[in-house]
C-alpha cells in the first residue's frame, strides 16, 4: 500500500474531530437516543429479518442468495467468521471481511426503496444535524486542502446523498452540486433544499462521461454488493485527474475489534463490505486511483468504555475510562470508526 500522505493529528484537528463525536458532544447513550439510533436499529432489524430470513433455517432466503468472489482479490478463498441476523460474515484469505451470500441486488432494492424508511428520521434529528454539520464541514476541508486548485470550485456529485446536508454545505461554499438518491423521504428533503437530485443509477447516464469534478461517497460503498463495478461507473464519469472522497466504517477500529459480531459496524441486511485503510486503497489503485491523503475520525470511546464495563455499548454511559486511551491515541494508530480517503483519477 503507497499512502502519499495523512492528516496529522494536532491539536486543532482533534478539537474539530471532537465537535462530531457523538460521545464528546452528548455522551453515547443521550446521543443515540435523542437521534433515535436505537429505535431505528430495532425496527429495521425486524422488518429485514421478515423480508430476508428463512424462519426454519435462520439464514438469508435461498431464492434471494447469491454467492459473490472477494471485492478485492477476486478468489473464493474464505472462511466463515460468524452469523449475525442470518447473514454469513466471511473472511478472505487476502484479508477482505464481507457477507457472502449475501442478498441479489434485485431484493435488495426492494427492501432499501419501498421498507427501510426510517434512516432519514435519524438524519433529520436536531442532534444529528448539528453532528453532521460539523462532520461535513470538516470533510469538505478535507477534500478542498488536497484538491488541485479550488479557487474555481466545480462540479460536485454526492452519490447516496442521503439528507442532502453535505451537498449544502458545499453548495454554500461554492461549489455546483448534484445527488443520487434512491430513498423518497431523502430525495423530498434533498428536493426541498434547491439541489438537483436523480433518483437512477449511474448506469442510466445521468452524467456525461468525464463530465465530474469531485465524486464523494459517505458511507456507501459497504452497502454495494459489488464494488468494483461501482468504482468503475464513478471513474467514467470524473474528469482526467478529477477526484474522488469516500467514507466507510473502519474494519480496523478498536471498537469493532473490541466487540466483534456486537459491533454495530456489521449488520448483513446493510453492510455487506468491511474496508480496512489497506483493502480500500487496494481497491482504489485497482481502478487507477491514486491516493492523496488518508485520516480516520469518529473515537466510538463512548461504546467502548460501555463495553469495557459489561454495560451495553450502545444504551449506556459508564464512567470507566482507561486514562491512555484517548482520541488522539486512536487516530495515530488508525482506530477511529471511520476511514476517509482522497484519491485522483489517473490517465489511462
């Protein structure tokens, strides 16, 4: 792996990163409360295990199975990790975690388009918008620090546009936005906020080729079954030497080493790709892809302290803290929740 470059962690880094933790703002159990986390991880829980469990073998549907190769190497080389709410969670001898078999795109879209309706309520909470406010804030720094020239500021894609919010945190500094969307509640509020919106996939020429200045994905790619098609789509449409920004959960965070199977990071009906720093570079180079610059935010401190305490990580606020494990620590050594990552086009 050739990482040009990654964001150093000073203090002033810190105090931004930490004006969008959860746990720093709130404490973990009033923020995933008052932004009704929890109640939006029980619920669809429950609506996916009807649509997609088998009820007399506990396991993904056969009818809607299909059996994938590994995103990164492309081998059948795999060994069972565990089951979690019927989906078979693998591990590739290469390194790459992802669910296999995981649900044909075919339900999938059925499921996330006309019954998984309630995400967008969290993203509308008055907590979760001052979280995500700083959090896009601080992305879109990210991205204008290392990309060539933003005195002109261009073209901008969000795609999984989710709220909208980071388009318009764009769209206010500048940048001409667009969003894909698929979810009609988003696509209303995206709607709402003045910024165009298509609700098709890339495939169906939405954007001309070469046409895209920066591409960003916010916790996306995880949920794609397959990735390298979608890297693909995504290139076509850049400009030479445009960019690409992706978000997605840390395979590598301590809390999802921590708890394991408990970590809210694996859920088969929604992630079915769990990145490290390494495999994402790796599948970015892939598709010609240089990457530019690389941090890792979101400490889960909260989540892990709960644990740490035989408390539940995710409905407690325990007390217990272990006094050399600080934020700071955890992004130095690449342990924060969630990856981003800046890559460029390359010629060819």
């Amino acid at each position: 792996m050739f990482i040009i470059k990654r964001v150093k962690q000073s203090e002033e880094i810190l105090q931004k990163k930490n004006q969008f933790d959860g746990y720093f703002v709130f404490g973990t159990k009033t923020f995933n409360k008052k932004t009704k986390r929890n109640k939006h991880i029980d619920s669809d829980k429950k609506l996916a295990w009807d649509f997609f469990i088998d009820k007399k073998t506990g396991l993904l549907k056969e009818e809607m199975a299909e059996n994938r190769n590994c995103p990164i190497c492309r081998r059948r080389n795999f060994k069972t990790l565990f089951i979690k709410d019927g989906f078979i969670h693998v591990n590739c001898k290469c390194g790459f975690i992802f669910v296999n078999p995981t649900a044909s795109d075919k339900y999938r879209d059925v499921f996330f388009r006309d019954i998984y309706k309630s995400w967008i309520e969290v993203l509308l909470t008055s907590e979760e918008v001052l979280i995500d406010s700083k959090k896009f804030g601080y992305g879109l720094e990210f991205i204008e620090n290392n990309v060539d020239s933003t005195k002109n500021k261009g073209f901008m894609v969000d795609i999984g546009a989710g709220s909208g919010l980071f388009l318009k945190t764009a769209r206010d500094k500048g940048w001409k936005v667009s969003a894909v969307e698929f979810n009609q509640k988003s696509i209303d509020n995206i709607k709402k906020l003045g910024i165009e919106v298509f609700n098709k996939p890339l495939e169906e020429g939405i954007y001309p080729p070469d046409s895209v200045d920066v591409v960003t994905i916010w916790e996306v790619l995880e949920h794609v079954n397959y990735p390298n098609e979608f890297i693909k789509k995504i290139r076509n449409i850049l400009k030479p030497g445009g960019h690409l920004f992706v978000c997605v959960p840390n395979i590598g965070a301590l809390v999802t080493r921590i708890l394991h199977e408990k970590s809210g990071t694996f859920g088969g009906f929604t992630h079915v790709n769990f990145f490290s720093i390494d495999t994402l570079s790796k599948l970015l180079q892939k598709h010609k892809f240089e990457i530019l610059v690389v941090d890792n935010v979101i400490s889960e401190l909260g989540s892990i302290n709960n644990y740490l305490s035989y408390e539940d990580p995710y409905t407690s606020d325990s007390s217990f803290n272990l006094d050399f494990l600080t934020s700071k620590y955890l992004y130095e050594h690449d342990l924060g929740s969630r990856i981003f990552i800046l890559c460029r086009k390359k010629e060819g």
